[in-house]
C-alpha cells in the first residue's frame, strides 16, 4: 500500500533528542519496512532553531546520502517559514525567497512533491488582496516545479487556508498542471462535510492524523479522494503525546485497514 510518515509526526520525541533527521529516515525504513519518505523541514538541524533559516547545502546533500543509502524515494516535503503571505511587504520578499530556496531544496532531494503554506495563523480571514498575490505567487512557484519535475502547493494547515472554498478558488486561479494540494484530511475550520470533496481534483498528496484514523468517517474520506481520482500517497501525520513508535504502529496498520476495507469492503457480522 502506498503509505507515507509525515515527519511531524515524531516532533515530540524530536524535541526530546531522542530523534533527528537521519533517525526518521531508520525508522521509517527498518522499523516501519516503508521505503518511502514523507519529510517536514522543521527536522532540518537549523530549522529547529529558527524555521525560517535556510539548511546549509552540505546539510541537505547528507541527507540526500543517507536517503539514498536506503533506497528510498521522497513523496513530499512540507515546507514551514516558506508562507507566501504576510501583511508586511518585506516579509513577504523574505518568505518568498525562502520558497524558492525551498523548491531547489526539495529538487536537490529528489522531492516529488511541496508544501508551500498561503500564510500563517494571521491571514484569516483572507482578503482579496491576499488571494490575488497567493494566486500570483504560486503561478511563478508552479512553473519553477514544472522546470524541476515537481508538484507545489499549499496544506489545509492554518489560517485561510483552512477554508476549502478558499483553496478551491486559489486553485482555480493559479490553475497550473504543477499545482496541487495537500489535503489533511477532514482538517477545516469550516465547511467540514463537503471540504474533501471541494478540493478533491486537486490533491496530490494526503495527511492521516490521529482523529481522522480513530473516526468513523475516514473510511468515506477515502472513498471520496478515490471517486476523484486520487492514487497518490496515504501519509500519516500524527504527533501523538508520548509512546510514539508504539502510536505510529498503531496508526499504519489502522490505515491498511481502512484502505483495505475501501477496496475490498467486509461482509456484515
């Protein structure tokens, strides 16, 4: 099954020292048997000083070794201190070389696909100045990953982008063959029934947390990306409080279940 771990989804051990970059890359690969790589750049050794410094290249190129080393291939990297928009002008200009700087990054390690928010906590509730300057920002974003053999866009994550009408506009005004979404499924502050289907024909990659696993609409969550065509990746994301690679097996073989009774539904008790 095409199953994916967010990065994110160890901070908390992360944030004990108990895990870094190259530990995940293990775990993921021995510990999970899963060859593919689902990375958040707030693991990147600077970043988690300051998320929005730039990894050194000789950082990057180690990780791109050790990925290498163990065969596996980079569905997605999710890009924070990359944001496009910010009510200051000249934090904008900052954010958007951070993105660029990114997309290069994320070409140099083999990403297939990238996480570029539209903006933080802060830009809700959009503006029409805000979603004309995310549209054409990520024209310019999109044809750079068209040029890298890449998919670019933004993750229900915070602020506006919360909104699936929201996203669904941008995507219609950004309307680029090499942009996308990705959809954390089930994660919006409104419009929550029709929001995966909203957005739907534009995913190219998904995020499982914890609460939409345990739920008893994941299975219809699913179901509504497959009517749509969706056959990308089922990655996980789920920071749990404590017992994280106990969770983590949890939540993987929860997936394959739902995936499973999706495509081959059980017969009733």
């Amino acid at each position: 099954m095409k199953i994916s771990i967010g990065g994110y989804s160890f901070n908390n051990t992360m944030n004990e020292g108990k895990m870094d970059t190259f530990g995940y890359l293990e775990s993921s690969k021995y510990r999970y048997g899963l060859d593919t790589v689902d990375l958040w750049n707030g693991t990147f050794d600077k970043a988690r000083q300051d998320i929005f410094t730039l990894p050194d290249e000789s950082y990057i190129r180690k990780v791109r070794e050790a990925i290498d080393e163990k065969g596996m291939k980079v569905i997605n990297i999710a890009v924070d201190g990359a944001h496009l928009w910010d009510a200051d002008p000249e934090k904008r200009k900052m954010l958007f070389g951070n993105a660029e700087a990114y997309m290069k990054i994320a070409s140099t390690l083999g990403a297939a696909t990238v996480r570029i928010d539209t903006g933080d906590k802060s830009s809700d509730p959009s503006t029409e100045e805000q979603l004309d300057y995310n549209i054409k920002q990520f024209r310019v974003l999109s044809q750079l990953a068209a040029d890298l053999g890449m998919i670019v866009g933004p993750e229900n994550h915070m602020g506006s982008s919360k909104d699936p009408n929201y996203l669904k506009q941008l995507a219609e005004g950004v309307n680029h063959p090499s942009f996308g979404i990705l959809l954390h499924m089930g994660r919006w502050a409104v419009d929550e029934e029709i929001g995966d289907a909203l957005v739907a024909p534009w995913v190219y990659h998904t995020h499982f947390d914890g609460k939409t696993v345990a739920s008893d609409k994941a299975e219809s969550l699913v179901r509504t990306l497959l009517d749509a065509g969706y056959d990308g990746y089922w990655g996980i994301e789920y920071n749990s409080p404590a017992n994280q690679y106990m969770e983590m097996e949890w939540a993987i073989a929860s997936v394959k279940r739902i995936l499973a009774s999706v495509r081959e539904p059980q017969p009733q008790a």
